[in-house]
C-alpha cells in the first residue's frame, strides 16, 4: 500500500521490468526502421508522435531504473559534443526553426538509442533488432511480390516499382534501392551474429539469411557490393586478432591498421577503374559533382556551418541553391562526412569523426578481446555505417543514426574513463537487469 501521493509501486514495477523494456526495444526498431512507410501511409505527424511517445515512454524507464544507472556513464562525451554543436548551430542558421526542430529529431533518436543502450544488453539488442528486420525485410518481399509478379503493377505510394521479375532492381518498403541495400547489410551481420550465438532456431536463421541476402543482390545497389567487402574483410581481421596469442595482438592491430591506412590510399588511387569495374560510373559523377558544389558553399562558413537540418530543406539556403545550380532535387548530399561538414563545419565534422572513430575503436578492442562472439556485432556494424557514408547520408538520420548512437553507448559502456571512476566507487551501482527475467 502507498502513501498518499507517491506513484503506485505497480507502475514502477512495470517501467523497470525486463518485458517492457523488450517491448520498448522492438517497438523503437520497428518504428524507427518503418519511418518511410509509416509517414506514406499515415503522414509525418503519425511517425513523429510514435516517436514522442515511445521517448516519454523512454524517459518513465530511466526514472523507474534511475538507482541502477550511473548518471556519469549515461551517454558518451563524443555523442553529447555532436549533439551540443549541431544544438548551437541553431543561432547562426538562416531558418532558426527549421534547424530546430531538425535538432530535435536528432536528439530525440539519440534519446532513444541511449534508452535502449540501458535496458538492454548487446545480445538482447541484437534479438530484438533480428526480430524486427525478418520482418521487415518478409513484408519488403511480399510487396515486391505482390507488385512485381501477382499485379504487375508499381505500388506508387511506396515507391514500389514492381521490378522484381526483372530480378530489380527492388526498394521493398524502405523507399529506395540503396536504403533497402543498406538495411540488409545490416541484417546479415545481425543474422549472422544469431546464428553463431544460437539465439533462434537453425531454420529461423537459414530462412533471415537467404532472404537479406537475396534483397541485397535484388536491390541491385552499387553500395551493397562495397559493404559486403568492407563488412567481409573486418570479419576475417576479427577473427585473426580473436585467435591470436594475447602478446601477439597488439602487433597485429597495428598490421591491420596500416592495412587499412594503405588500402584506402590505393583505393582512392585507383577510384576510377574501381568505379568502372562496379558499372557505377554516371552514379558516382553525380556525387562528385554535388560534393564539389557543397565545398563551393562551404566556404562561405567553413568553421561552423549552415546550420543542422538533417536531411535537407528544399526551400532553404544553401540546399535550394545546390539544388537549382544542379538542377536536381536531392534530399541530402549522398555522403554523411560532406553533409556534416556543410552543415556544421569543420568543427561538427570532427566531432563527428571522434564519434564514430573512439565508438569503432573500444568497440573493436572489446571484441578482439571477449570470448563471445555477440560483441562483434556493434564493430561490424560500425564500420557498415561508417563505409555506408562515403555514398549516402543514412548514419545522420532515421535508424542510421540511432544505431551509430546505440553502438557508441555499447562501445563506451565497456571501455570508458568513466569506467574508472565508478571502480573508484560510482554514485549509483550500475545498470542490471530489471526483476523477471532477461528475454
């Protein structure tokens, strides 16, 4: 019985339990990956208030679990910089309400990945997520199917083309080819990691991978190839480093740092007949004649920016000047380093590569380190978003973002000086489990 007043023990109860917490997480992935779809379906207003509520919702857990949390290892340095910086573009940008609210979405998703980075832990994340991609990526085929063979006809509202006997190129329920390319990369690294943990049954996992699988080779996006090697090769690095000698490791870092350092020097080198070998030739001029024009207008504030929108705002400056001096209609500028670096200067963009570079680092000595292989999946997709930038914007909004967050907050939970300080005795124990069992 409680005293008057005071919130009922129930509720509490319910807001830290470990099934509203799987719910939460299922529910922010679902929505979040479903953003294109819901807001053809029922508008922007729909999805921005799913999002609203499931951030209170985010909020009432935290408090509920506020003495299992320590506050000082709530969300990383890097995360907060970024999103402090991108907050104080607002005052110098030309559409100060427009910036603003591109802000909140930005903050609102970190949010949400830093809720998620507390009541879950990596392998229940990777469960969640799993859950919520086979189904997404089953719906995306059904619709293929549906347009493609049993009408025959483009399903216009989803931008559905109904290319699928043509073997694609398809956009599934995502919107475009390289989006839906891109969550499937990201679906087999989480696939994969399923079925070397054993977390779901043998069928279960053939079935999710050959269907990812397949819709990466059906979206027929010159980026899925890029990420399947990228991907592909950091699995082997792994798992070279994972079995060697501990004395031996540190060498063997190095070794594949420089791999990496003179793999991109050759790949920029040899840019042009790489190009020419993926059939991306008219693809990749494009980007490069948008990029040149952003570095045009960047000049005009190169320490701090335009101002942070996310994706662009056709009707503002410089976005509508880009646009009508290429006579395009791009909604962002096809590259997530070039997009921060026009909005919030050099100084946002190396924020942004603190971000993600610290983030990959811990990530990867923590799992170049542990025995289990679950903690190779914040790594792997790391370095899929980060190689996902050199093409596209997606690591700067919808789930791109939240999962560069929510691997940050991972990275950082494991390797972090505030580690140090709560071994020196935290003012909060740290997280655990909530009572009921984890799922």
């Amino acid at each position: 019985m409680t005293t008057a007043g005071a919130p009922p023990v129930r509720w509490i109860a319910l807001l830290a339990s470990a099934d509203l917490a799987r719910a939460f997480t299922i529910a922010v992935f679902g929505a979040v990956f479903s953003a294109f779809a819901i807001e053809r379906i029922a508008g922007r207003v729909t999805y921005a208030s799913i999002v609203v509520a499931l951030c209170v919702l985010g909020l009432g857990m935290l408090i509920a679990r506020r003495r299992e949390i320590s506050l000082v290892r709530l969300a990383p340095t890097t995360v907060l910089l970024f999103i402090a910086w991108a907050l104080a573009s607002v005052f110098w940008s030309q559409d100060t309400s427009g910036s603003f609210w591109g802000w909140v979405s930005l903050f609102g998703l970190a949010f949400l990945a830093v809720t998620i980075g507390h009541v879950r832990d990596t392998l229940q994340t990777v469960r969640a997520l799993g859950d919520v991609l086979r189904v997404l990526l089953s719906i995306s085929l059904g619709m293929e199917i549906l347009s493609g063979i049993l009408l025959d006809i483009p399903i216009r509202f989803l931008g559905i083309q109904g290319n699928i006997a043509q073997f694609g190129p398809v956009q599934g329920i995502f919107g475009t080819r390289n989006l839906l390319g891109f969550v499937a990369v990201i679906a087999l690294i989480t696939f994969l990691i399923e079925y070397r943990t054993q977390t779901v049954r043998l069928g279960v996992s053939v079935y999710s991978v050959v269907l990812a699988g397949g819709l990466a080779a059906l979206s027929d996006s010159p980026t899925v190839l890029v990420l399947a090697v990228a991907v592909g090769l950091s699995v082997g690095a792994l798992a070279l480093v994972r079995h060697a000698r501990p004395a031996d490791r540190s060498a063997l870092q190095w070794t594949f740092g420089g791999i990496v350092v003179a793999g991109l020097a050759i790949g920029y080198a040899a840019r042009h007949p790489i190009i020419a070998l993926l059939g991306a030739g008219s693809d990749f001029a494009t980007r490069v004649t948008l990029w040149n024009t952003m570095v045009d207008y960047l000049r005009s504030k190169p320490v701090q920016g335009w101002g942070w929108f996310g994706p662009w705002n056709g009707a503002e400056f410089p976005f509508s000047a880009i646009n009508y001096t290429l006579r395009t209609s791009h909604a962002s500028g096809l590259n997530a380093y070039f997009d921060v670096l026009l909005q919030l200067g050099w100084i946002g963009l190396l924020l942004f590569a603190g971000l993600a570079g610290v983030a990959l680092v811990r990530s990867w000595l923590d799992a170049s380190q542990r025995r289990s292989v679950i903690y190779a999946w914040t790594p792997l997709v790391l370095i899929a978003l980060l190689v996902d930038s050199m093409f596209e914007s997606f690591t700067l909004t919808g789930f791109g973002w939240l999962l560069l967050v929510l691997c940050a907050v991972r990275a950082g939970q494991s390797r972090s000086w505030r580690e140090r300080i709560d071994a020196g005795g935290p003012l909060l124990p740290r997280i655990q489990e909530a009572p009921g069992g984890s799922r």
